[in-house]
C-alpha cells in the first residue's frame, strides 16, 4: 500500500500493471547566444541533468494523481473530467482525416489550448491553496500533450500515477521548461505504444489510419527515428505555453542529445561526441532577465550598426572554429592522441574565453559573471556565460584529468552553486 503525503489518498499498483519511466536532458548554448538572434550559428548541446518521470497504473478508482516534485505540488485529478478531453473534438487546421498522433502540425494549438485550459482552470481552482504561475503552466502543458498525443487514438485512460522529478533549475538557461516538455511528450507517445501494440488500427474512427510496425515492435524499450520526431515535434507545441514563440532549438536538442547546430530559419544539424566533456555548470543566483537582455543590444546596435555587425560576424566566425576544434578533440580522445587533444583543448578554451569577451562587450554579461571568471582563471582554467546573460549560468569545459575539487570548493565559498556533469551525452529515452 501506498499513501501520498499530501492528501488521505492510497493506491496500491494492480499485479502485471503497466510501470515504466522516461527521461530527458537538459541543454546548454555553447556558442552563439545573442547572434543566434541576427540569423547566426550557434551550437548546444545536451547535459547530464535530466528531467524525470515515472508513470504506473494503480488501483484507485477514477484517479489521476501528478505530483511535480520541484514544484511541490501534488493533487488527484478526476479521471472522467480528464477523459473529457480525449472525447472532445480536436480543433484541426486540416481535414480530420488527415490527422493522427504523428500530425502536430495540422492541430489548432490556440484552440486546443483553449479547451485544456478551460477544463484544468476548472480542477486546479478547486485546490484550497492558490496555483503559482510555474505550477499552472506546467500543468496544463501536461494534459495540452496528453490529450492531444492521445485525442485521435482508441486508448482509454486507466487509472495513473505519474511523477515528475528534475535536476535541471528552472528559468536559469538549461532547458528546463524544453526537457519537460520533451519527456512528456515521450512519456504518452510511449504509453500509447504499449497500450495498442497490437491494435490493427491505432485511431479512432474519422482520423488517419496508424498502425505501428514490425520495426515499433521491436523497439519497446527505446524511441525509434519516427518516435523521435514526433516527440520533438509535440514538445516545440508544449514549449509554446511556456515561451510564446521558441525557436525550436531547445527542444531538438533535448530529444536528440549531443550537439546541435542551429541557424534561425535553416534545418537544424545533428552532431555526434562519442567522448563526452566535463562540465562545470556555474549557477551565479542572479535572476536572468532575458527580455532585458535582448532588447539591450538590439538598442545598442541601432546606436552602433557596424560595430555590433562586426562583433555578429565575428561570433558567427568564432562558432565555425570552435565547432572545428571540438571535432579535433573528439577525433584526439578516439584515437588516444594525447598531443593533439591538449592542442584542441588550447584552442577551443581561447575560443571560449574570445566568445565570453565578445558577449561582454555587447554588455550582456554581470559583475557575477565576471567574479566567476576570475576564479576560473586563478584554478587555469576559462569559462563563458550561457544563454542571455545578465546572470544565470556560466559554464567551464574541463580538460581531461582535470581534478576540479579545490575550484569547486571555492566558487561555493563565493556564494555560487556548482555542479559538475556530462556535456554531450544521450537525448530522450525510455529508462
């Protein structure tokens, strides 16, 4: 038997019911933050934290129960109200025939917005305590996927648990809000897998035939190139309620893994590390303020048109070469070539102090910032802010056998929170 902590509700998990869980990485802009704006490359790349969640069905009669451990928020949703809006109409933008879980596109998000939002605004005022605004956005984005993923197919919902843990902070840079995203997406395109495996036709009568096959079967535990795209896809629908507009890159990176290489406009490039870097991720605890920060050098390149072009370009130039000198790397640590990957090691880390100097000069960095940087330098090595700026995080590629003890100690004493993780490393996956 078991009891959530917040409320007199218990299940208990049925003999042979369904339990699995996903999890998704969060991400980090190596180069080209700011240019990326302007129409210029830049490169991310996966982290070593990730989002998780945990689904399994239980014997509670007409429950959903969520909780969201960073959020401290649990409660227990009525089943039927939530199975109201599987049964709803799904507002299309295309023929109904032409839709099925695969089709994102063709979903009238502001309308299906609408109706999830009526609904779950309903649920979530029936709590004695007020919803914070993170807590209500996180929620709706998790019935927005779910019932949208779901709407078109013959799944009827069972009883559930599902809990979701991260290792991300949110709003500081790192893809919270994307890898979220992505693992719920994943979460229900794998549920629906599981529960219709051997339907002969996956949607509901009206909507376009889908049946999985031999290839889907044989891939239970992870996500096919198919499933793939349709979690990325699904997830740059949910990171809309929580950015307006995203520009897509978070979410790829978050599905895919390793790095990515990103210009505004253009398809998005895949590229694989088969040696993850160590990274020391730099929380400064100073709030970013990315509307600030944008809007900051847009000012400042209407005061200095060819001065700030000219530091654009010379970003776009840099991203170039610093992407040349991790394949170097990359190719050294391969190929055990202790030379060469001590002389990409050098080249990239003058890149990435250029980088973090050039972003200074745009004035989009902090006195934080710059106090981490400091310290860096002392312990020999360097560092760059990531993503807008004015605070947030900074990041520092470790050499190898770099021991970063003494450095980490110390940038605790100055009031800075420090995580030493992977750079690179696996996208979305079943766990």
């Amino acid at each position: 038997m078991m009891s959530n902590s917040n409320s007199s509700t218990t299940y208990t998990k049925p003999l042979n019911g369904l339990e699995f869980s996903v999890s998704s990485p969060g991400k980090v802009i190596l180069h080209g933050e700011h240019s990326v704006v302007y129409g210029k490359l830049s490169v991310a790349a996966s982290l070593g934290l990730r989002t998780k969640i945990h689904l399994f069905e239980i014997d509670c009669p007409n429950s959903i129960i969520l909780k969201i451990l960073p959020l401290d928020f649990e409660q227990v949703f009525d089943l039927n109200e939530i199975q109201t809006l599987l049964s709803n109409s799904l507002p299309m933008t295309s023929k109904t025939a032409d839709f099925n879980w695969e089709c994102s596109h063709i979903l009238d998000h502001q309308a299906h917005l609408q109706v999830v939002e009526k609904v779950i605004g309903k649920l979530l005022e029936n709590k004695n305590h007020p919803v914070d605004i993170k807590t209500n956005k996180a929620v709706k984005n998790l019935f927005y996927l779910l019932s949208a993923i779901l709407g078109s197919t013959k799944v009827i919902l069972t009883p559930l648990c599902i809990t979701i843990d991260s290792e991300l902070s949110m709003g500081a840079g790192t893809g919270s809000s994307a890898s979220f995203s992505v693992a719920l997406a994943a979460l229900f395109i794998h549920y629906l897998k599981l529960k219709t495996l051997d339907l002969d036709n996956v949607s509901k009568e009206g909507f376009k035939f889908f049946r999985w096959d031999k290839r889907d079967l044989e891939n239970e535990t992870r996500f096919t190139a198919r499933e793939l795209e349709a979690v990325s896809d699904w997830a740059f629908c949910g990171e809309k309620l929580f950015h307006g507009t995203p520009s897509g890159l978070d979410n790829t990176v978050c599905t895919y893994g390793n790095l990515v290489k990103f210009r505004k406009n253009h398809s998005t490039t895949h590229l694989t590390v088969k040696t993850p870097f160590n990274l020391l991720l730099v929380n400064t605890n100073v709030s970013r303020e990315t509307l600030k920060m944008v809007e900051g050098l847009a000012k400042l390149k209407t005061t200095f048109p060819h001065v700030v072009e000219h530091i654009l370009d010379a970003l776009e130039d840099l991203t170039v070469s610093a992407l040349d000198a991790v394949k170097n790397i990359d190719n050294a640590a391969v190929s055990s070539d202790s030379e060469d990957l001590e002389k990409g090691f050098q080249e990239w880390n003058t890149l990435i102090q250029m980088n973090h100097s050039l972003l200074t000069s745009l004035g989009v960095s902090h006195e934080k910032l710059e106090e981490v940087m400091m310290i860096l330098r002392r312990y020999g090595l360097v560092g760059k802010l990531t993503g807008a700026g004015g605070g947030g995080f900074a990041i520092s590629i470790l050499p190898p056998a770099y021991d970063p003890e003494e450095v980490i100690r110390v940038l605790k004493e100055h009031g800075f929170e420090v995580i030493l993780t992977k750079l690179g490393g696996q996208g979305v996956r079943v766990d």
